[in-house]
C-alpha cells in the first residue's frame, strides 16, 4: 500500500496550508465572535478552483479526485471548522447531488455559477420532526400539470440564509406503505420560498443554519433531480459522500487542538518546569497525535475506496464515526492541558471545544453510522 500524497495532491496541500495560515486563521476569530458567513474566504477560494472540485471542466468545474477534495477540507477545518462544513455542503452534498443525478438542463443551469462562487449551494433533508428517520418527513411535492407544489417546513439547513439554490426533499407519497421522496432544485428566490429562522448554535457560528418554509412554493417539473420516488436513494447515496467530508473537517480541527496543546505545553510552566516535561501531559499528547493520525487514515481510506469506485459505504461511515468522536475526546484532552486558560475564549481551544461537538451529530449521527457499519458487516 501506497501512502504517499502523489504530486499535485501535494501541491495542493502545501497550497491550503499556506491558504489556511495566512488568509483563514488572520479572520477566523472575528469571523466566529460577530456569527459572521465568510463571503470574502469563500470568494478567494472560488478564485482558487476549489468551490468546483466536484464540478466537471464541460461545466467551468474543477474537477479532482475526491482525496483532493477531503485534504482541502482537512487544511481549511484546521484554520475555520465553520468553512469547512460550509464547503462540505456546497462541494459534497450540492454540487455533486447535481452532477450525479441532474439533466443536463440543471447541470448546465447551476454546475457553472457554483464552480465560479456565483452561488453557493445548500441540501436540505432535515425536517423538525424528522432527522434519522426519513421516512417522517412531512414536507410534500403534488404534481400540478408541469409543475410541483411544495409545502413543508426544512430544519437545520447549513448555507440557508447564504445559499442561491437548495436541493430540497420532499415526499411525493404519503399513502400508508407507499412513501415516496423526491428531490428537487430550489431558487432561493422561488415564490413561495423563504428562510424564516437562523438558529443560535454552540458553535460553528461563522456557519449560518437557517430553517426553510415552503408555503405552496412552485417549481417546474424539470428542477426534479433525477426519477420521482428515488429520493432516499439520493439522499443516502450524497450522505456516504459528504461523510468523509466531515470526516476530513473532524481531522483538521483535531490537528489544530493537537498544535495548539503542543505550543500550549512547551510555553506553559509549573513547579518549576515546563508543564510538557510531566507524564501526565505526555501522554495526553500521544493520545491525541495517535487519535488524529488514525482519523487521518481512515478519512483517506474512505476517499481513495470511493476513487476506485469499489463500494465505499462501510468506509465512509467508519471514517465519519471514528473522526469525529476522536475530535471531540481530543479537544477535551487539548483544553485540559490548557487548565484553566482553555476555558477561556482568549485561547482558540474554547472555539475548537465548541466546534467539535456537533460533528458525531449532523450528517448522521454516531448511532447511525454504526447502525450502517454493522449491516454491512451481516450481509457478508
């Protein structure tokens, strides 16, 4: 096995990392303490190629191999966990939905303005009374004629109050033993459409969740995204995609705690010495390096299974699982070397301990993921 960065992966890493240092981590505070969308980062990273990195060149993409994709991901969740997920979205879930399941009149109607940070993307499955379970959504599409009529209400909706167009699921029958979802593309402007909330988070506050109102929201027949009824398909198949992703954003985050304890350790003195000269922290540390090395390679394992185009579900949920629940014992472990200073927001652990706590949530929760790990183990 091979697990070495070919060329241009290299290039690009090298590249993020100076992206990350020099633009993203200079604005990531200001951007978190005023609950600030990162508009200018994400124009600088349109400029840069990277909102097309799931986008093909037919559509002005710039399309990469999806290891690529997950170490853009991983550097810029080192620098800003919030743009990480606003990425995700965009790239992972939005661009690639389109891609894989759109006609070639929605390709060519939103891939190349997405490509160019014209519009950023958003995918909206989550409902308030319906998260895991699916098949509770209540949010519904009628065929009138040549169009479908949407009516329902979207919870958690990252990019909401930022996107310009949403993939947006809906149930196109509710009978008893017959349910159905679809999925469409929604302007943002559609009669109809609008965001009717921004929800108040622990954290990721540079990374507006909004919730969606349809209210008789009109859209043309042509915005379904692939075949009416095979939306849980859809959905599932964008999941298993995206989830390395977050996967990816849990490994730079936990990088970033695992630098910031080191520095933390080496300045910080007590007793007499420096607090990194103790077991105790020493072996906090270790822990943290071996937790953050094995998410690394799981998350990459995933991306390279998906390039191959073997069958990636285990991996990809695996990878999420281990990631982003290492994240979370890491940022603990990260502010506990920090004492009482991590406790503080004059430190930017205090962010990363917030930012952390959602990533075994949202896109699938931890349960879930086991729950998909061990079916797939009972069908061998």
């Amino acid at each position: 096995m091979n697990f070495e960065l070919n060329e241009e992966q290299t290039l690009l890493k090298e590249m993020m990392q100076s992206f990350t240092q020099n633009e993203i981590i200079p604005a990531a505070r200001t951007l978190e303490e005023k609950h600030e969308f990162p508009k200018e980062l994400i124009r600088k990273l349109a400029d840069l190629g990277i909102l097309g990195m799931t986008i093909p060149m037919e559509y002005q993409g710039n399309k990469t191999d999806y290891l690529s994709l997950m170490i853009t991901l991983e550097e810029i969740g080192r620098g800003l966990p919030s743009l990480a997920v606003i990425l995700s979205v965009h790239c992972s879930l939005f661009c690639y939905a389109i891609n894989h399941y759109g006609s070639e009149e929605l390709k060519h109607k939103y891939l190349p303005r997405a490509a160019q940070g014209e519009i950023l993307g958003a995918f909206s499955l989550t409902e308030p009374g319906a998260g895991s379970d699916v098949t509770r959504l209540q949010t519904q599409a009628v065929r009138k004629g040549d169009s479908y009529i949407l009516n329902g209400t979207k919870a958690w909706v990252s990019n909401g109050t930022e996107a310009g167009a949403f993939v947006i699921f809906a149930m196109t029958e509710l009978d008893s033993g017959k349910k159905k979802m679809s999925a469409f593309v929604v302007d943002k402007d559609t009669a109809g459409f609008r965001v009717s909330k921004i929800e108040e988070k622990m954290g990721l506050h540079a990374s507006l969740t909004a919730e969606v109102v349809l209210e008789d929201c009109r859209v043309p027949a042509t915005a379904l995204l692939g075949e009416e009824g095979k939306g849980t398909s859809i959905a599932l198949h964008c999941l298993d995609c995206s989830r390395i992703g977050i996967a990816a954003q849990s490994v730079g985050l936990a990088q970033r705690a695992l630098d910031e304890a080191v520095k933390y350790a080496q300045q910080r003195e007590a007793f007499g010495q420096s607090v990194a000269d103790f077991q105790a922290i020493q072996f906090m540390l270790a822990d943290i390096a071996t937790w953050t090395e094995a998410s690394r390679l799981l998350t990459y394992r995933a991306a390279c299974t998906y390039d191959q185009e073997q069958a990636f579900s285990r991996q990809s949920a695996m990878a999420k699982l281990y990631a982003s629940e290492a994240a979370n014992k890491i940022a603990y472990l990260a502010l506990q070397i920090h004492g009482g200073y991590g406790y503080s927001k004059e430190f930017v652990i205090e962010q990363l301990y917030r930012d952390a706590r959602v990533l075994s949530i949202y896109e699938g929760t931890s349960e879930i993921q086991r729950i998909v790990i061990a079916r797939s183990l009972l069908k061998e």
